[in-house]
C-alpha cells in the first residue's frame, strides 16, 4: 500500500493548485517543497521586518477570475486589489507618458485625448486583432493542447489563417508597426507593447517569433491589459491555496527537497528526498521544469530517445534582476509625471521610452553588455495595499529585463548592482526623493531564482515563450498533455500548457488529467473483476 495517493513536487501555486484539486477529489495528498514558504516564484517574504514584499511574480496580469472561483481560494481569505490604472509608461519630457487605465471607455477617451485619435485607432485595432490569437487561446486554455499549426490551417477563413501566422511567427514589431506605422510618434505605446513582447523571450522586439510572447501576454487573461494585485502580495494565492488543500486533509511539508523519483517498470512509485527519506505513491506529480525534473529527478537511463534529446534543447535563457526596497516616504514625481503623484497612478511606472530603446537595451544584452539605459518597471504595492508596508513608509520593487544572462558568478553582485543602479536612475530623474527615501535594498537576479527554487536557468518560465516551446510543444512535442514517458508521472507546472505566470491553469489541468486516469485504471479493475 502506497504511503499517500498522491505526491506533489513543489508548493508553487500550479502545484498547490494541483494538490488542492486532488485532495477534493478524495486523494491524501502529500505536497513537498525544497524552500520553508509556499508559493515558488510567487511568494510574498518578509524580506525586511515589518514589510511583506512579492518575490518574483508581483502583479496578476494572466490570472483568470475563472480560476479564482474554481479553487474557491476567496473562502480562504484571498483578496484582489483592483486599482484604477494599471502603469504608466514614460520616457523623456518630450515624449507624452502612456497610461493604462482599467476602464476600457476611460483608457480610450484618454488616450484619444493625451496621444490623439490615430492612437486610440491604433490600440483598439491591434486588441481587436490579438483577440483572433485569444479566441484559440481560451478554447484551448483548459484542455491539452493542439498544434497550434493544425490550429491555423483550420481557421475558418484567410485572413483569420494569415492573422494567426503572424501573431505565432512574425516579429513584435511586425505586429506593432501595422497599427503604428511611424516609429517616432506614441513612442512610449509602442515601448509599452515591444517590452510586453520580450517578456520571458530571448528575443528582442524585431526578433521573428516575439509577437508570440505578445499575443500570449496580452490575451491569458480574461480583461486585456489590466494588471490586479493580490492584497499582501503575491504570495497571498498559494498561502490560500494552502490552507485550501489542508482543509481537505492534504498536507504540505517544507525543506523537503526531492532528490530522485523512485521508478519501478518504468513507472513512478514515488519519491527519495534529500535526507535520504522514501515515500511511495500511485502518482507523482512535478511542478518544477522538464529539464530539472527528467533529467536529475528521473535519469536518463528511464527515458527514451528522442524524449530526453528535446529536454536538452529547452531554451531557458532569461536574464534579470529585481530589486526589492523599503522606502521611509512617499516618492514624488516632478515635471512632466508630476500628474502620476495624482490618484495614485504612480503606484506602477515604467520606464520605457521606445521600441527602439527595448531593442538597444536587447542588442547590449545580447553581446553579454549591461545595457546602458535598462528599462524597467519600478512599482509601489503600498500605496494601494497597505497591508505590507507599516504606516507611512512604503515598498518598492523593480524589476528590469536583460541582465546579461552569462554573467559570471563572481560577477554576479557586482554587474547586478551596476544594473540596478542605472534603473534606479531612470526613475530618480524625474523623482527626486526616490533614492534618499530607499532605506533598505536587496538586488537579486535570475541566478537567485535558480538555486533557490530549483529552476532551470533560473527562467522564471520554466521553458521560454518562443513558437517552439508553446502549446503541443509545452514542455516537448509528444508530451503536452501533462504524462509523461514514465507511468504515474505528470507534470503540472509552468513548464505545461499553457505556460508561465500566475495562472494556476496547468495546476488545474494537470489534476485532471490526473483524475481521468485514475478514474479510467478504476473502471479497468472493475471491469477485471
Ligand atoms: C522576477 C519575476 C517576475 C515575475 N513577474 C510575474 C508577474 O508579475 N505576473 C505573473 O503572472 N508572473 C510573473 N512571473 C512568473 C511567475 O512567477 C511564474 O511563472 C510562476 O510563479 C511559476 O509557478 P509554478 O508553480 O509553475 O512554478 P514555481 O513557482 O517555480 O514553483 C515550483 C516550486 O517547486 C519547488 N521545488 C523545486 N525543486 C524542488 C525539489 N527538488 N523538491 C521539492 N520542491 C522543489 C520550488 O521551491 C518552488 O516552490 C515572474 C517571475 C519572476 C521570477
């Protein structure tokens, strides 16, 4: 008799996710985390006492209400935050800021108003267009998926076939420049989309491929372009999660890191830990990517050929830092973001001036360079959740694209310091108060992510956004619908269908994979009797 019906590999929130659904099930479920938090990539930490920051994942931007209702994690205390606008993009005082306003009649009498109409035009005809690329994305988005070339040929008619192409195959700037055509007007829209477009790439915004990431950012979650937080940060979700799947008797176990799946007949039976510890099960579940898992979880030696050749040519190339800071008053922004100290707008500003300033920022980083002007985002979760900040200080996280990805590991605090000093800069420009107010700072990088969550290049995607590596190619082709070449092992993290950010859908779908099995193996055994 296995020792629990199910074993999930990490209390990220797919995991946790995948648990939770299991344990309402009817399965006893045994959740087992390397790090002592839940959470993964999307954890909320006391990085600095009396402050809560998110550490990786700070906004919801990919997250469906759908799921939030699925998992029922509100009854379990989680809170979305709403805020008015989502960011504000900006560049130099001649270039006019770009704000994103939640209200859809809102964002397009602004916009119409501060960028003129060909602007709004503009913005409107490419949403509409990205929605070809979200209606296949939402039919898809709970299932395993198909090819998404199969997907193409069968659209219903030409147009809708060569809009799918492109969104799949062409550039970002492609996309961008058939709705802004003149690079040097709406830079900081155009900035804005470019940089949505790399995000989880190695690619730059005239890379052929990126307007995958684009299509895929703009349209997984339900309202387009609108970014919620989670009231005590990120990390709120998988703490819910959590004590969702404890009130179905599940349990989770901190600092128990997997060293190896047990494998008998080609079939999971469980899992050895690092202490040396055996624990058997009819099913394992792994939420960490596809390289870490096949590879040193499960060895080569179980694996068939090509299965473990396609593992091996998962690009995970994805630089970064994040800088996490404590702040002891109010930034103020002067000239022309004086009007983001207004309404709290300033709560997410973003410091990207151009398309073309994303793509410069790409090249340096490509040839192994800190890019001089990195953009970034900085945001202030306090001013709109003031449960993470005591009264009357705040907290600040910035986060910038493009860390060079080779960065030497006795380098490693140095060039990331250089970096964050340059985007801190950014900001302080047109924020004089910023960097006297910093009381506390902490710089991590992709580096920071790898070792301590266990992920492959610390690639916050686990498997980056490329054509390649999205829908049946997730995490390899042949391997999309959450099984694996070894019996009783499913994979349900990011690394799946549909892929990264805080969705908790490849959790969900995983499980249920995971279910119909079961379900089917319980029917053959009647059937046998
Ligand atoms: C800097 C940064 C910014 C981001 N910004 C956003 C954002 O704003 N919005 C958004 O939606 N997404 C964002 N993301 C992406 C998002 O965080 C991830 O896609 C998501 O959290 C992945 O969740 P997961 O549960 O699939 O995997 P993970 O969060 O990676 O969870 C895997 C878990 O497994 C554990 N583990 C690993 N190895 C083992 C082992 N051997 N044994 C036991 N446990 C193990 C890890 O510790 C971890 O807890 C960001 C990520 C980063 C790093």
């Amino acid at each position: 008799m296995p020792d629990v019906d199910a074993i999930v590999i990490g209390a990220g929130h797919n995991g946790l996710t995948a648990g939770t659904m299991l344990a309402r099930d009817g399965l006893k479920i045994l959740c087992l985390e390397k790090t002592n938090w839940p959470g993964g990539m999307a954890s909320t930490k006391e990085l600095f006492k009396g402050y809560k920051h998110s550490v990786g994942a700070w906004a919801m931007i990919v997250l469906h209400q759908e799921m939030i209702d699925l998992l029922d994690v509100e009854k379990h205390g989680f809170k979305t935050i709403v805020p008015d606008t989502s960011y504000v993009v900006y560049g130099e005082p001649e270039d006019q800021p770009f704000v994103a306003y939640n209200d859809p009649i809102t964002m397009a009498n602004k916009i119409a108003e501060d960028h003129g109409p060909d602007a709004m035009r503009g913005l409107f005809d490419l949403f509409q267009y990205l929605r070809i690329y979200g209606k296949i994305a939402d039919q898809e988005r709970l299932k395993a998926p198909e090819s998404i070339d199969k997907l193409i040929a069968e659209a219903p008619d030409a147009e809708t076939r060569e809009a799918l192409q492109r969104l799949c195959y062409a550039s970002a700037m492609d996309i961008i420049r058939q709705f802004f055509p003149d690079p040097n007007k709406h830079r900081t829209i155009q900035g804005s989309l470019a940089a949505m477009s790399i995000d989880g790439t190695h690619m730059g915004p005239y890379t052929p491929g990126g307007a995958t990431s684009m299509a895929f950012h703009y349209t997984a979650s339900d309202a387009m372009n609108v970014f919620k937080l989670p009231e005590g940060g990120i990390g709120a979700l998988s703490e819910a999660l959590v004590r969702a799947l404890e009130a179905e008797s599940g349990e989770v176990r901190y600092k128990a890191q997997v060293k190896r799946l047990l494998i008998e007949d080609g079939k999971a039976v469980g899992v050895e830990l690092r202490s040396g510890e055996k624990i058997t099960a009819k099913v394992v579940l792994s939420s960490i990517d596809a390289n870490t898992t096949f590879l040193k979880l499960v060895g080569e030696e179980h694996l068939p050929f090509p299965f473990t050749e396609k593992v091996k040519e998962i690009d995970y190339r994805n630089g970064y830092i994040q800088v996490h800071m404590t702040l002891k008053e109010e930034p103020e922004f002067t000239g022309h973001l004086a009007f983001t100290n207004e309404n709290k707008m300033k709560w997410l500003m973003a410091y990207i001036p151009s398309a073309d300033h994303v793509s410069k920022c790409w090249n340096e980083y490509k040839n192994g360079q800190i890019p001089t002007d990195p953009l970034a985002y900085c945001y202030f979760p306090s001013m709109i959740d003031p449960t993470v900040a005591p009264p009357g200080y705040h907290t600040a996280t910035l986060f910038s694209h493009y860390f060079p990805y080779d960065t030497p590991k006795d380098k490693l605090r140095e060039h990331a310091g250089i970096m964050a000093d340059r985007a801190i800069e950014q900001f302080a420009k047109y924020c004089p108060n910023f960097k006297d107010s910093i009381v506390d700072k902490l710089v991590l990088t992709h580096h920071y992510f790898k070792t301590t969550f266990g992920i492959t290049g610390g690639d916050f995607s686990h498997g980056l956004l490329h054509p390649g590596q999205m829908w049946d190619s997730r995490p390899v082709k042949g391997a999309s619908d959450y099984r694996t070449p070894i019996g009783n092992l499913y994979m349900c993290g990011s690394a799946c269908h549909p892929g990264p950010g805080v969705t908790c859908v490849p959790g969900y779908n995983s499980a249920r994979a995971v279910m119909a099995e079961l379900a089917a193996a319980d029917s053959d055994l009647v059937a046998a009797q």
